[in-house]
C-alpha cells in the first residue's frame, strides 16, 4: 500500500474536474509519486496550508498561506479554473 505524502481538497469552477463547473473535488498525492483524484471529500487530519488557485489559459496565480505566499506557474495546456482549497496530511 502507498504512503500519502499530500492531500488537497479543493471547491469552486472547476471544467477539469467538475462536469458542471462548480463542483468539489480531491487529490491524493502518494509519496512515491502517483496521485489519485476524486469527487469525494478525503478528510484532511491537519490542515497545512490554505490556498486560491486562479488558472487563465496555461499560468496560473496561486495565493498560499505557506510560502511562497504569491506564485506564478506556466503549465502546458490551457484550463480555467478558480478554485479554493485546503491541503494537509
């Protein structure tokens, strides 16, 4: 069985995950690397960090309580998204 390492639980406008836009989905992200997604809420024991993700075509803005607090990431495929999540172990 995997280790988790991460995982985000995240509301909002979502295409990529959500047939309808809004929607919530989760993440799993094991510590060998894989990760799992799913439309069902993973409780989180300890939240780590609280975030904003905002992605317009291939960048997207990230807003963080950990730091770096404000990111900018260019991604390879264009999406939109505005999503607020939750991360933890």
């Amino acid at each position: 069985m995997h280790s988790i390492k991460k995982i985000y639980n995240e509301y909002g406008l979502d295409f990529d995950n959500n047939r309808y836009g809004f929607g919530q989905s989760s993440e799993i992200e094991y510590t060998d690397g894989t990760e799992m997604r799913t439309h069902e809420k993973v409780k989180i024991k300890k939240v780590q960090a609280k975030y904003l993700r905002i992605w317009i075509g291939k960048i997207v803005m990230v807003i963080d309580s950990e730091k770096p607090h404000l990111s900018f990431k260019k991604k390879d495929r264009w999406n939109f998204k505005i999503v607020y999540g939750k991360s933890g172990k």
